[in-house]
C-alpha cells in the first residue's frame, strides 16, 4: 500500500482500520468472507484499464486480447467447477445475475413466485422495494410457521393457484437444506422455469457438501464472495439452449462494460475452489456452524427451526426480551460482528427484528475449528444475557481480540 499511502493518506488509514478490525475481530456475517491475498492481486491489477464490451472473441473494442484470454478461463473453470454446460462471468452482482435471467424469461408483469424477504429470501426475488416487485406480479412463499421450513407441499399449492412463469429458491437467512429438486418438479407441473439463487451456499453446492441445482433446474444465479471466498460479484450458469438468451440480457441488456479486473479475479478463485483443500473448507464451515448452533441451544437460546444445515443459523431473540438490532449493537461492541435478522412470523420491523443471523464462512476461512466454537458461543451468550453490562462486554472485546489475532485474514 506504499503508492496508496504517498498518494492519499486518509484512505490509506481508513483501509488500515479496517484491517485491523478485520484482524481484531470475529466476522459472523454470514454472506461474508476473507478472499486470498492472489484474488486480491488479481482484483487491484491493471484488468481494470480496459473497456471489454461484449464477449470473448465478439468485443466493441480493440485490445482485448487478453482479456478474452481472462473471461474464457473464468468461464471453463466455473463451468469445470458445477458441471454446467454454460457461465457467465459479467454480471457485477447477484441481483444483476437474477435480472438478466427475470428478463430473459419474463416480460413485464410477468408472475414471479420466490420466497418472501421477511421470511428467508433476498430483495432481489420480488421485494416492493427492489426492481423485481416493481416490474412483476409477484407472490412468495414462506416457511411453514411451526417447522419453520420449507413445505413443498404448500409451494406446489402456490404455485397451482399463481401459476408463476418463473419459480426462485434459493434464501438469504434459511439454515436449512433446500431441494432443488423438487422446486424443479413443482416448475414442471405449472410450466413454469426455475432459477436456483445460490449465492450463499454457492461453495457447499461446488463441492457436494449441498445439493447442487446446476443441470436440476433451469439457471443458477451466485454471487462469487460468500462461501465460494471470491471477488464481490455474480455469475449465471445455464444450458447451452439458454446460453445466447442469457448473455444477451447481460450484455448490452443489462450491463455496459465488464468488471475485467474482477473477471480475472473470478477467474483466480475458480481455480482455488477446485482444489481438495476448498471442499475440506467448506465442510468445516458446517461443522462449525451445527459446533456453534448446539453450544447456543445448550444455553437455552432458540435457533429458527431448531438448528442448521449450512453456514448460518438465526437467532429467535424474543425470549430474551431482546430486538436484533440492541443484540448486533451489543455484539459489536465486543468485536463480534453479526447483523439483525427478521425472523418467520416477524412482528418488528427490518430495521429492528426479532433475530439475529450468524454465519461461519468467514472464522473458517480463519481457521477456526469445532473446539472454538464453544468459546464464542459463550462469548454470545453471555453478550445476549446482558446487553447493558459494558463492564462484562469490554472484558469480551479484550478477549475476542486477543483471541481473533491468532488467526491469519488470509486463507492459505
Ligand atoms: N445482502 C446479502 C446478505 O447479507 O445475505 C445477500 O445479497
């Protein structure tokens, strides 16, 4: 950061900071994740000087040779990585990875089934508020209110009655398996097509540790930061019949110029997450999880449908007499950081909710076993018990950072 620090000193020190939070602390946030210091070289190369408009061997621009060489290998690696018969690596998030693919299914007021914001699901699958509520005519789904899961049986009924021209699962803050499968088979019995939004557990589907929805349903939508440790961006897989549709929504659709140096970065953390060592990673993320869920079960804590299959589990706070967000405040006094959650049958509202959602990608990627669990599940726990107590809630920041310094940022 030398050219950094001569150049502009009060970022240079903002990034410092954040560094050291990063360093001093435990990230919980379960979307996030620590990417490797070859990603971060690839993402602040010189990829980032070129205008790439269009696709590998089709650009508006001269130069972009290499760049094609770039965008090429992120796509066989990624297609290699899920099995798919097609990628693209352009889209600059998750939610611009969903509107390519609601475009190229759907026209305007179209119907749109997905799971409920409030409930698990993501902005991007329908909320009012968000693009995808305002273009479709959407109706959602929720968990079923006494097993807090999915009910397929339900969903089918939903989507009998809406008769939806595209199904979405796929969640934001669902501890639970999904069955893509049987999403697919609900879609089949409307006509209706299914994208499987994936961002979250996108590292469990690569590696087999979850079902993967590639080649089950129609398109897979990602992000590329949560558990599959990349750079900040999106991706669509999709048969070869949906390849042109698909990256035509993307480019010109939806998108002008590429992100080239995050392409190249992309394509870094493909090859990363095909080595044996990422599967490892990713089934210690759930054996940390389920470590940490039963250490705040123990401790007569409620976790939303009585545990976890994957990286996350939410926190039901009312018998504590807490909001989620004094509880995020509280925590992140300590130096952990985690965020308010809705939760099913939420009577707060999203800026204050009833639960918490905390994630494991990001203390695994650390380095962080089974047996640390425990010790922050008490750290939570005891957080949570006594939200006023800064006396108890300093002594923990000194602990979590004293703690937290003996694991590395950067994932080997
Ligand atoms: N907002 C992200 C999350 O935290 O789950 C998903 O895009």
């Amino acid at each position: 950061m030398s050219y950094l620090g001569d150049t502009d000193s009060e970022i240079a020190d903002i990034i410092e900071k954040e560094r050291l939070r990063q360093l001093n602390g435990l990230e919980l946030i379960a979307s996030e994740n620590l990417v490797s210091r070859a990603v971060l070289e690839a993402m602040g190369s010189i990829m980032t000087n070129k205008y790439a408009e269009g696709y590998p061997g089709k650009r508006y621009y001269g130069g972009c040779e290499f760049h094609d060489m770039a965008e090429n290998l992120a796509r066989e690696r990624l297609n290699s990585l899920f099995g798919s018969e097609h990628s693209n690596v352009q889209p600059h998030s998750g939610t611009q990875a969903n509107m390519a693919v609601y475009f190229g299914c759907m026209n305007v007021r179209d119907p749109l089934l997905s799971m409920s914001l409030a409930q698990g699901g993501h902005l991007s699958h329908g909320s009012p508020v968000n693009f995808s509520g305002r273009l479709f005519n959407v109706t959602h789904y929720g968990v079923d209110l006494k097993t807090e899961t999915l009910d397929y049986g339900v969903i089918e009924e939903i989507a009998r009655k809406s008769r939806p021209k595209v199904i979405v699962c796929g969640a934001s803050a669902y501890p639970r398996n999904i069955d893509f499968k049987a999403f697919q088979e609900i879609a089949e019995g409307v006509g209706a097509r299914v994208v499987a939004d994936i961002a979250h557990i996108a590292g469990l589907c690569a590696t087999g540790v979850h079902q993967s929805p590639v080649n089950i349903v129609d398109f897979t939508t990602t992000t590329t930061h949560k558990t599959l440790r990349g750079p900040r961006g999106g991706a669509i897989l999709c048969r070869k019949e949906d390849a042109q549709n698909i990256d035509k929504q993307v480019f010109p659709g939806m998108q002008g110029g590429p992100l080239m140096h995050i392409i190249a970065a992309k394509a870094v953390c493909f090859k990363e997450a095909q080595k044996p060592s990422f599967r490892d990673y990713n089934i210690q993320i759930v054996k940390n999880s389920k470590a940490l869920a039963e250490c705040l079960i123990e401790n007569e804590i409620r976790l939303i449908s009585g545990g976890t299959d994957n990286h996350l589990m939410l926190l039901d706070l009312s018998s504590l007499g807490l909001t989620g967000l004094e509880a995020e405040i509280a925590l992140g006094k300590a130096g952990i950081t985690v965020n308010k959650n809705t939760i099913p049958n939420e009577q707060r509202s999203p800026f204050v909710t009833s639960g918490l959602r905390i994630g494991t990608p990001t203390i695994t990627t650390r380095g962080m076993k089974e047996q640390d669990m425990p010790i922050i599940g008490e750290w939570i726990t005891t957080v949570l018990r006594d939200v006023n107590n800064n006396f108890e809630i300093n002594r923990i920041k000194t602990e979590v950072t004293e703690f937290s310094k003996k694991f590395p940022l950067y994932p080997e």
